[in-house]
C-alpha cells in the first residue's frame, strides 16, 4: 500500500471512495448540493486544504483532508472491504500532524451524533474527546500532544 499526498488528478477516485463508505454515505448529488464538486475540492487543495490518500494495487482505497484556515479535519473516507487493516488511523495521523504543524493548538471535526457508530468509536481511540453536539452534529477535538 502507498500513502502519498493528494495531487488534482486524484479528484475523481476520491469521489469513487467517498459515496462508496459504509457510513455517513452521501450520494455525488447530495455533495453536489453541498457545494462538494471536483472542482470546488480542486480549488480547496489550492488554498486551504490538503489530503492524503491510500492506494492498493493503483486504486485510491482511502483518503483524508483537513483545513488549515479553520484546524477541521474535513473528511475522512475509506472503501469498506479496506476497513480494519489500519489505513484509516494513518491517514488520520497524516492530516493531524500537518494541521498541527500548521500552528494549530487543537484541531476539530464532526461525525454523528449516533455513538453506535463506528467512526465515533475510531475517533475516540484515536485520541479525540467529545466537545458538543450542536445542529444534529458531533464535534469532537484533540489537543496537540506537543503543546
């Protein structure tokens, strides 16, 4: 498996992993409606943002971003036949380090407010503590540990 960041070219498979993950599913016309399109990621990763991604065998397998301008990581994805071999926590790792890097004292993030869910217990044992739940939203934080 190869970790590498996010080049422009890589826009379209994020997509492919994005509306393909077991939770938090969105379809390419609810992110559409968001105002998530090729495009507008393709701008992001000009200005705020930046990403990683995981390839196996070629294919990009799972990916993750964060905004340096407001310390979220913004998304996290991962096929499901990819889950449980450990690529997410890297990825995870990957985009933590560089938004503290960034200057960031604590970054931040949503998930569901359901804690049956999966992410919500990854996010914990990766080091993030609950913060409030706030417009159907879990916001979850984790302090830089070198501060």
């Amino acid at each position: 498996m190869v970790f590498r960041e996010i080049t422009d070219a890589d826009v379209p498979a994020l997509f492919v992993v994005r509306v393909a993950t077991r939770e938090n599913t969105l379809s390419l016309e609810e992110l559409h409606n968001l105002g998530i399109t090729e495009e507008s990621v393709q701008e992001m990763l000009k200005t705020s943002h930046r990403g990683w991604l995981c390839e196996d065998g070629g294919k990009v397998v799972g990916f993750t971003m964060g905004n340096r301008d407001t310390g979220e990581m913004w998304v996290i994805a991962l096929l499901p036949e990819h889950e449980g071999r450990g690529i997410g926590a890297r990825l995870l790792t990957l985009v933590e380090d560089w938004l503290f890097s960034t200057g960031w004292k604590e970054i931040w993030l949503t998930t569901d407010t359901d804690p049956r869910l999966r992410a919500y217990g990854f996010y914990q044992k990766q080091g993030w503590q609950d913060s409030e739940i706030k417009d159907d939203n879990r916001y979850m934080i984790k302090k830089n540990p070198d501060q």
